[in-house]
C-alpha cells in the first residue's frame, strides 16, 4: 500500500523587514533567500522546498508589499506580491511584534476572504513581558478571520516546529513535486546572482541604489570548481565608484563574501569574477519588470 503523502504552496507575505526570507531560511534549514535590513531585498518568488516524513512544504517568499515608494520598478515587485497570493494552499502573514501600521494594514486588505491564513507574530524575543506580547496578538488576531495565530522568533529557531503543524493541516494529499533533497525550484545560476546582490546590499547600506541588477554572464559546474562571472549592472555613472569603492576596496570585499557563500552552498571551490557596468534607464525596461511578475 501507498503511503499517503501531502504537498503544497504556502505563501509567506508582509511588509517590508518583518523576517519573512529569514523565517522561510530557517524552516527549510538553509539559506535559499537573501536578507538584509533594506526593505524589499527579495524581489523574485522564491520557492524553499522542505520535506519532512510524509509532507513537502513549497515556502514561497515575496517581496515586501509597500506604497511608500511609487516606480515602475515597485509597482512590479507589489504586482509579484498580489499574484503569489492565487493558487497557494495557504498564506503565512507576518508581522513584527509590538509594530503594526499602515504597511501591515496595506497587506492585510490583500488577503482573500476564505483563504488558509496563518498569522505569524514574528520576533516575540522583543517581548520581555509576556502579557504585553499576548494583547499585542489579540489586537492584530481580531483583524482578520485567521485559521492559526502563532508567535515565532525566526532568528532564533523558536516557534516554528508548531507553525509548521499548522500548515501542515491546509495542505491537501499530494505526491511530492519535488525530490526529497532538493532545498529551492531556483537554479544553481540564479543563486550566484542573489547571492552577489546580497553582499551589496549589506556592503552598501543606505547608499544602495534600487536600481541595481546582477546579471551572470557565465557560470560553469564541474564536481571540485565552479566558474562565475558576473556583472553588477548600476543605472547612472555616479553610481559605479559606490559599488567599486576607494581602490577598489568594496567590490574586492562583495567578491569575497559572494564567494565564500557560494562555496557552501555549491559544494565546491568558487571561482568569481564582478565587473560593475552601467547602462542607463534599465529598471524601466519592460524586459526587466517582467521577471517579477
């Protein structure tokens, strides 16, 4: 006799810099989306494939939902959030404890009105008096009809064996999509890219363009070295030396870094090579925005 077996699409929404790449990290147990403290660092859907026992789990990470800046570029990443949220068997909605505004708000009037949705309290650690992080849930809990409401601190690996419980129970009876081993539906090529788009988001800070992209111009495997060569493509020349930094310095560093990450996450030695390019007016090409949709 089969043994019965359960799969499906979990969604993990909410505003900008409320943990949900570093919960969907931490609940498959690897690194699959980039973090930083800059909001929408994620810009693509980023499925984390989680297999355990009888159920595979399809972590689907998006961009953080925000209005507070209008382009092209942000309507695309808000558009990739609003379609992550059809055909999902269920809805993670994060939030940050003791902190919700008009960016949860935004997000929370995107949720269907049937749908599987979780609400996930993440960093609860803030909370050093439990009933004050208890009235905060009960605020945020009475907005909305959700299926489960849980606290987590995804940082810290606390919470998250019951959330995954919960959303066990939406999934419906399904072969695995995936092997059991297999960790993203992402390739090898584009990790390299989100792994370099990283580095400068944390390299770089506040001085950061939005308009900054990573595009692998080859990438070569082979069982003990891995070939890359990539270029980091900025939208106007002022913005190039940012990027190379005093001597070449910064980008030796993002080089590095990007480097080092990709060795554990390929398994084999890394050979890296950036350049820094620029090519003016490219976030508004059609091109480009499709990628997020």
């Amino acid at each position: 006799m089969t043994e019965q077996t359960y799969c499906g699409f979990i969604a993990i929404i909410g505003r900008p810099n409320v943990g949900k790449s570093t919960l969907m990290n931490h609940l498959i147990g690897q690194k699959i989306s980039i973090t930083s403290r800059k909001p929408q660092t994620t810009r693509h859907k980023v499925t984390g494939v989680y297999t355990l026992a009888d159920t595979q789990y399809l972590f689907v990470d998006t961009p953080g939902f925000q209005k507070l800046y209008v382009n092209k570029f942000n309507s695309a990443l808000n558009q990739s959030v609003v379609n992550s949220l059809t055909n999902v068997d269920a809805i993670i909605y994060v939030v940050e404890a003791g902190s919700f505004n008009a960016g949860d708000e935004a997000v929370l009037n995107l949720l269907p009105a049937d749908a599987n949705v979780m609400l996930v309290v993440n960093k609860r650690d803030k909370f050093k008096i439990r009933l004050e992080l208890e009235k905060f849930i009960a605020e945020v809990s009475a907005k909305y009809p959700f299926k489960q409401v849980l606290s987590v601190s995804a940082k810290h690996d606390q919470g998250l064996d019951l959330l995954l419980d919960a959303t066990r129970e939406c999934l419906p009876e399904s072969v695995f999509l995936y092997p059991e081993d297999q960790l993203t539906d992402k390739s090898s090529k584009f990790m390299a890219s989100e792994i370099i788009r990283e580095k400068l988001f944390r390299s770089l800070g506040e001085e950061l363009p939005y308009n900054l992209m990573v595009e692998i111009d080859s990438f070569e495997e082979k069982p003990k070295l891995t070939r890359v060569f990539a270029t980091i493509i900025v939208d106007r020349d002022n913005q190039k030396p940012m990027v190379i930094g005093k001597g070449g310095e910064k980008l030796k560093k993002i080089s590095t870094e990007s480097r080092l990450d990709m060795e554990k996450m390929f398994g084999t030695k890394v050979h890296l090579e950036v350049w820094v390019k620029v090519k003016s007016g490219f976030a508004d090409e059609l091109k480009f925005l499709q990628q997020f949709e």
